[in-house]
C-alpha cells in the first residue's frame, strides 16, 4: 500500500484536540493527579496544559482533601478550611530539618507550633491511631528531638525551654519509649544519680548521661521495669480515710473521679513479683497546655500476714482481704504510693512515688521519680 494511502487511513486529529485529558471530566483528572507519587509529580502534570492545571491546582479541587485526609486528621470540626494551603504547609514544614542546637527561633517556634496544633487535633479524635500522630512519629523518626530534649545545648547558657516546646516534648515522650522508633533511649543512656538529684545543673545533666559516670554509693544501677493492670471499680473505699490522711487526699471535684484496682508486676533479676493496687484518676486542669488532663493516685502493697485471705482451693483473690485498712504500720508489710499526671492522651504517665509505711513509721520519706507509658 503506498504512503499516502496509509496517511489516509489516519483520522485526522483537531489542533485544539491533540491533548487527551481535554476529553477527560474534572473529576477523573483530579483523581488522577491524586494518584500520583509525589507532589512534584502532580505539579509536572499540572505544568502540562492550562486546562489540567485549571482542573488540579485551584485550591477547590479535591486533589488537596484527599491529600491532606490520607496524612492528616480531618476533626469534623473543622470549618472553611483550605485544604490546599493546609496540606502545603504541613507538609513544606515537616519535611525541614529542624533541630534545637542553638536555641529556638523562629523557624523552630513555627515547627513547634504546627506540631502542637497536630497533637490537639489528634486528641479530639476517638482513641486509635490517629493520622496525625503517624505523621509526627515518621517525622521525629529522622530527628533528634526526643533524642536531645534540650533547647540550646550547644550554647553556654542556654535560654530556658518555651512552654510550646514543654508542651509537645511532653506529649511525645511515649515515643521515645517506643522500641519501634529510632531515638536512643535505653537504660544505660541516664544517670539514676542525676534522676535523684534534683540540685543538678544543666550543664551536669548533659555532661552525665550514662551510667558509667554514676557514683554507686547508695543508688541502683539496674531498674526494674513495672507494669500496670487497672480496672474500673466503682467502690470509693478503694481510697478510705486513712489513705487520704497519710498517703494523698483527693480534689475536692468528684464528678469525673473514677476508681480503680487491679495489679503491678514488678519484672527484675529477681523474677516476677505481683502486688494489689487500688487508686483513683480525677480530672484535672492543664495549666494552659490544652487537653484532657488527669491526676492519678494508687498505692501498690502487700499486707501483713495476718490479714491475708485464706485459700480457698487455690480461688483466693488479692482482694479477698480485709478492707479498708486501720493502721499504715500494722496492717501492711509494704505499701507505695504513686501520684502523678496522665498526659492527654492518656499514653504517659509521670509523677513520683513515696514508701508510705516507712514514714509513718520512722518519719524518713523514701522517694523519687517514676514514669508509666503505653505503647
């Protein structure tokens, strides 16, 4: 067949036509820009025709929501939101590599900011694993944050931390306890004489960070590490009298108090041990860190002896005892108290405990720090 009779059997294509995304709707074309990657290949597509470019980048199409709603949390809250400028932001911004070497300025308070704004968003939410928060953990995955929690520590005297960076470190501690993440936080990373010496410096604290330069004399090296089981037990006795007067009262507010029992193991070279806990959470104000905030108490104890259930069949529970307590002395063997603050979000606790019954009974009060999170 000649040339020209093969050219003949080619339909003829209109100039205005020779793009075929022209054919395509709206929405088609958006999906497909969705679709892609990354955003520098939405912005090439984009670059291709006047007429993509007016189907992807307005900030009305639905290209940027389903970009922002596949990373971020869209609370049902928010109103007139621009998606575009949203998704945008975010993502311009987590993906700098911010770090606190020299202190905080403005490019750090704007990253802080942005991280805060996230968290709250995150809590507003049911519990679960919000979109917010698995952004946060891949971003701090490839940062030092949580690994140096120190605001200008490479100055010589440092300005003391920001509230917002406060507030966000201690939201996402419970990250750095995360053996799933990349940040350096074992054991053998901290100074248990520096935990106790609450005169340190901040200087000593960065110079100590291991426990190699611990002075043994009268501290532990190993810790153990405890955990919580809890139960909702509505009985107010699980606090009684005698706790609220030689352990810690509760706030005057009891309208969202819930009480609680349930067990604490303790899991050290020694094997594992088990201890009765009974407590209480009441809501408490943030001091201006926005968030459902709680205050939580609990002792962890063994009774004497003599008040011990007898077995029955092997059936007997660790509260099949006699309660409520008489005496801090006589009726336990030991007892701890724990009293702390439950981060919003319910994934960390912190506080410090207290060895009750050693007080009451030689008026020295054994105590320190201790921190619970849940991973």
């Amino acid at each position: 067949m000649a040339t020209a009779q093969v050219r003949d059997l080619i339909p003829l294509v209109d100039s205005q036509s020779k793009d075929p995304f022209l054919t395509l709707p709206p929405e088609i074309i958006q999906h497909v820009a969705y679709l892609l990657p990354t955003d520098v290949d939405r912005a090439h597509l984009a670059s291709c025709s006047s007429r993509l470019a007016s189907n992807i980048l307005p900030a009305e199409s639905h290209v940027w929501r389903w970009l922002f709603r596949d990373s971020y949390d869209d609370p049902t809250t928010r109103s007139g939101v621009n998606y575009k400028n949203d998704y945008q932001v975010r993502e311009l911004v987590l993906s700098q590599g911010v770090n606190f070497r020299y202190g905080q300025k403005k490019e750090q308070t704007f990253w802080l900011k942005l991280l805060n704004e996230m968290i709250l968003e995150a809590r507003t939410l049911d519990p679960g694993a919000p979109r917010n928060l698995c952004r946060i953990r891949q971003v701090l995955a490839n940062s030092e944050f949580l690994s140096r929690p120190v605001s200008g520590y490479m100055l010589k005297e440092p300005d003391p931390p920001s509230d917002v960076f406060c507030a966000v470190q201690l939201h996402l501690t419970f990250l750095a306890l995360d053996p799933s993440m990349s940040v350096r936080c074992l054991r053998t990373d901290y100074d248990i004489g520096t935990v106790y010496a609450y005169t340190a410096t901040l200087s000593e604290l960065e110079l100590r960070q291991t426990c190699a330069d611990l002075d043994l004399d009268g501290h532990m090296v190993e810790v153990e590490h405890i955990t919580l089981q809890l139960e909702k037990h509505p009985d107010p006795e699980n606090w009684p009298s005698i706790f609220k007067e030689c352990v810690f009262p509760l706030s005057e507010y009891t309208e969202d108090r819930i009480f609680f029992r349930g067990a604490q193991t303790y899991h050290g070279s020694g094997g594992r041990r088990v201890s009765p806990i009974r407590g209480f959470v009441e809501h408490v104000d943030g001091g201006g860190i926005r968030g459902s905030w709680g205050r939580i108490g609990f002792v962890a104890y063994v009774r004497a002896r003599h008040l011990l259930p007898e077995e029955q069949g092997g059936n007997a529970s660790f509260f099949d005892e006699s309660w409520p307590p008489l005496d801090m002395v006589e009726d336990f063997d030991s007892i701890y108290g724990y009293e702390g603050v439950i981060v919003p979000g319910g994934s960390l606790i912190v506080g410090q405990w207290s060895d009750v019954r050693t007080k009451e009974d030689t008026g020295f009060e054994a105590t320190g720090p201790f921190i619970f999170w849940s991973i």
